[in-house]
C-alpha cells in the first residue's frame, strides 16, 4: 500500500471546486443571498428571447412521442391478452 500524503489532504485550493466552495464555507465565509423568483415564470411568457421556447418545444415533442408510445405498447398488450385467453393453463 502506498502512503497517504497529508498535504493533499488539506482543504487547499487547486482541487474539486465543489470542495473549494466546502472549504470557504467551513472558514466562514458568508455566502450572498440569491433573490426569490418563481421557476415557471419564464417559461410561462414564451418569449423568444429567453431561451426557454426551444426547452418547451423540446418538452412538448417528448411528451408527445411518449403519449403515442404508451398507445403502442396498449393496443398491444390487448393483442396479447386475446391471444393469451385461451392458454390458461397457468392457473392452478
């Protein structure tokens, strides 16, 4: 086994930035507030400047594409239980 060097062990910097942001905050560093705003406000507005229409559209045709594939997959487990009707030799 190799040893373990302590000193990249210390909360230094040059590491993860998410254990950089760790290590600031355990020296006490005091974080800026982030304002309130609402998450769907955006995305309501549909404007084309915010960059959002392309993720709705996105979000639309996949909703879209799953609502048919869940037809699919219906009509054919109906199929399959007509057939499957007259194989009952499961039930005991």
């Amino acid at each position: 086994m190799q040893k373990v060097d302590q000193g990249a062990l210390s909360t230094g910097s040059g590491g993860d930035p998410r254990s950089d942001l760790m290590s600031q905050i355990r020296d006490g560093t005091v974080l800026r507030p982030v304002g309130d705003r609402e998450p769907n406000a955006d995305r309501s507005s549909g404007s084309a400047g915010s960059g959002e229409v392309g993720t709705d559209a996105l979000a639309d045709a996949l909703r879209r594409a799953l609502a048919e594939r869940g037809r699919v997959i219906r009509s054919s487990d109906e199929d399959d239980s007509d057939s499957n009707s007259a194989n009952d030799d499961w039930d005991d």
